[in-house]
C-alpha cells in the first residue's frame, strides 16, 4: 500500500505516530522556508507542513509541486499550533510534518477551479468528467449515494426482501415514454428495449410466489431532458404480496427516515409523513408534489369576481372555470420590468396573461391594471380571502383548472425561491393518497391516465 492512512483519518491520537499519506495536492501555500500542502483524498483533508529544515530533499520536490499534483507524504503526525487549529476540518487539529515528500504524477492546470464549489458550465464539466468528480459536492453525493442504497440493502434484508436482478433487454411495454430499442444481430430486423422500469418482471415475480422483492434499478426512458428527466436513472423498485395500502405506506415511510438519518445531514421537518388527499394539495397548491416548507397557498375566488366587471373572470366562471389567486408578501412595489418577468413566466407555464393586484405599503390603496373592475366591497372581500395586507401582491389565474393549477404552482415555486422562503435545509416528505385514475389534460381537455394503465381501482368504484 502506497498510504498507511487516508487524509481524513488522522486525529488527536494520532500524534507522534510515522504515516504515510498518497493524494492530490488541493491547496499549496509557500511561505519562504515553509511550504503548506493541503492533501486530498476522497475521505477529506490534511494539512501538510514541509520546511526545509526538517528536509531538504523533501522542501526542493513541494517546491515543484503545483495544485492537482498527486503525492505520497511520509512524516510525523503533530498538534497544530494553538489558535491555528482548523474546525471546518475534520483533521483540523494536527497536521503532518513532513520527512519525505514523492510526486506520483505531475499534472496541468485544470481547466476550472477544483477546491471551490463554483458554478462550471456543465459541458465543460462532462468534458473534463474525471476532474468533475473530484470536487467536494461531487464526492459528497456520490457517498451520500452510497450510503442511502447499502441501507435500503440492510433495511429490505431484514424485513425477508429477496434482491433480484430482472433483465436489460426487454421487450417493448406500453408506459409513460418511449422506449431505446436495441438491435438484435442474430434476428436482423428485430429490436430489444430498454425497460422504463421492472413493472412485468415484478409482477411475474410475485405470481411466482416470492411475495417480496425489491432491487435497485437501472431504468431507461427516450423522453426530452428537464430538470426531473433523464435519459436513464436509477430507482428503488420493490413489489410485495398479500398487504394492503397502509403496509406499503409505514414501510416506505420507515424507510424514508431511516434514510436521510443514516445518509444524510439534512434533517426531517417532521418524523411523521402528513397523508394529504390529492384534491387537497392540487386545490392548496396547484400540484400533487406540493413544497410544503412554505406557504403561498392558492386560494379560490371564484364567489368574489365571478360578478365582477371584468369580463374575462366572469365568463370563466360562468363556464365553470375556476378563478384562483396567491398573495405574495411584501412585493406590492414590484417594478414594471418584474411583472412582465413574472407574466412571461406565467406564459411559460400555459398561461394567456396575468392578473395582479398590489397593495399600496402606506395608504393601502389596492392598485393594479384590473382594479378598476371591482367594486370596494370585492376589493375588501378579495384581501380578507386572501390575508393581503400593505406592501403585499396579489397574483391571479383564471383558465380551465389544469392551467390555473400549473400556472399558479409555477408562479408560487418562483416567487418562494425569490423570497427565500423555502427551507433548504430541511426535508418534507409527504403521502399524497386517493389519486384519480383519470385526469384531464391541459391542451385538449381530453381524459388520460393519471399514472398508467395498470393502476388498479378502488373496489368501490370498480362497478362504475
């Protein structure tokens, strides 16, 4: 072995003890007589001190080194000097003094910084994927990665989960996607498919007899790149045999927490997952995968403006077509070039304009190019329903449900990102239960499957 340790093993004990540390040169600081040497490894960080009058030989090869170098150190572990300790390091209470320092591979300057977590255009990052991988995040979330599907392994293990691998290449199945086809050679003219996920395979699984099964999935799916797609990933997939809905939920739940505990340092925003009813959360917030670490909440106001002036509300509501509006505090003062953002945005989502209405921060004059159509009692009436005060802004969808929802959702999820509203820094799971076998599109108002065809009924609607 070319180290005895790794560079974020080292600690307090440690002290008095010859190692010998291999890695890449993060950091070099020359101070005269004195080089500084941050070393790096996948598991952390070590402070490496090489003075030249310690060695010689080794002082003249740190001073050839540059950043990304990668290097064996041998030397003596010792105590940092009091008040130079480092708390944002886990061996940032002793540092090595090196008695030999050997470069194992010399390299150029990377194209982009590797010590800092800067934005990188990601073309230039896939490019340079090996360096890519280096960086700090990249590392942390690859053994974020590791640890979640180890303990996904042990918890499943335990609970008589057997683990099986279904197979690649597949024939075609009707799903959320399109399907990559794979040429077969020794049947010209025939394809294999990649599987969108195990779903036939389980369930031959289950027939068979093995009632719990689980893997952790490769799947493949042709659909265009978004933020939440991708061309392949890799899921949990998992079937069981003779349970009913609450079995599946306080498994997974368990699972859940278990999880972030052991694999994560982002905390839960509450131990137990609220279980929230479809038509709730896409009434409150315009989407079945709500942000719940904020508020924004969409609220009807149909009964208010349906007998207004302004004639595109009042006719949405007399074809049945909801009226819907969030408040958003303290950007009343918006600018004109930040409305017609938040309308381009909204014209993104499906949108065919905005409404608003702001609230004036001192005389608390309700402002806005449709103000004008309501009277003062639906002015007052709107605020109440809404909780509107000084300096806040409301804004105002009125289409076919689909698009009040998805226009509204985006509109709060931006403007919760502008404001800070979300907590970041914390988790909050949710079950969304009671979802409709079928729902309405947004384009041609025509009737789809929420999921997929293989969505089984309730028992009490299958006589419908």
């Amino acid at each position: 072995m070319l180290k005895t340790h790794s560079c974020g093993e080292l600690r307090l004990e440690n002290v008095g003890e010859t190692v010998t540390l291999a890695g890449w040169v993060n950091r070099r600081r020359d101070m005269g007589g004195v080089v500084f040497i941050d070393l790096r490894d996948r598991d952390g960080k070590t402070q490496v001190v090489v003075d030249s009058g310690r060695s010689a030989e080794g002082f003249a090869a740190a001073e050839q080194i540059r950043s990304e170098y990668v290097v064996q150190v041998t030397g003596v572990v010792g105590k940092r000097p009091s008040g130079q300790e480092n708390e944002n390091l886990a061996t940032g209470d002793i540092e090595l003094l090196a008695n030999d320092v050997v470069v194992l591979n010399p390299a150029k300057t990377p194209p982009f910084l590797i010590d800092r977590d800067e934005v990188v255009d990601e073309s230039l990052r896939l490019k340079y994927r090996y360096l890519d991988l280096r960086r700090e995040r990249m590392q942390r979330n690859l053994g974020i990665r590791h640890k979640a599907i180890k303990f996904i392994r042990d918890f499943l293990d335990v609970r008589g989960f057997l683990e099986v691998e279904t197979p690649i290449l597949f024939k075609s199945t009707p799903e959320g996607a399109r399907d990559y086809l794979v040429p077969s050679r020794v049947h010209p003219g025939q394809f294999y498919a990649l599987p969108q996920s195990p779903q036939q395979l389980k369930q031959l699984l289950m027939v068979a007899g093995y009632e719990r099964y689980f893997q952790i999935a490769r799947c493949f799916r042709d659909e265009d790149l978004r933020a939440d797609r991708q061309p392949e990933f890799t899921q949990l997939d998992m079937e069981m045999s003779f349970v009913e809905r609450d079995d599946i939920l306080n498994l997974i739940e368990e699972l859940m927490i278990g999880m972030v505990k052991h694999a994560s340092l982002v905390p839960l925003a509450y131990e137990q997952f609220p279980r929230l009813s479809y038509g709730d959360v896409v009434n409150r917030y315009g989407t079945d995968r709500p942000d719940l670490r904020f508020g924004l909440e969409l609220k009807d106001i149909s009964e208010i403006v349906g007998s207004s002036a302004f004639r595109v509300f009042a006719e949405n509501v007399a074809a049945g077509n909801p009226v819907k509006a969030i408040c958003v505090p303290g950007c009343g003062e918006y600018s004109r070039k930040q409305m017609t953002e938040l309308e381009d945005i909204a014209k993104d989502a499906g949108a065919k304009g905005l409404a608003w209405l702001a609230i004036h921060p001192e005389t608390e004059e309700v402002r806005g190019p449709i103000a004008k159509f309501f009277t003062v009692e639906q002015l007052i009436a709107l605020t109440e329903k809404l909780a509107a005060g000084p300096g806040d802004l409301i804004l105002i969808s009125s289409d076919v449900k689909a698009v009040v929802h998805e226009v509204l959702h985006t509109l709060r999820m931006e403007m919760g990102n502008r404001l800070g509203l979300t907590d970041t820094n914390s988790l909050a799971f949710a079950w969304v239960v009671d979802f409709p076998l079928f729902e309405e599109g947004m384009e041609n108002g025509h009737y789809a499957p929420s999921h997929h065809m293989f969505t089984a009924p309730k028992r009490a609607h299958i006589p419908l």
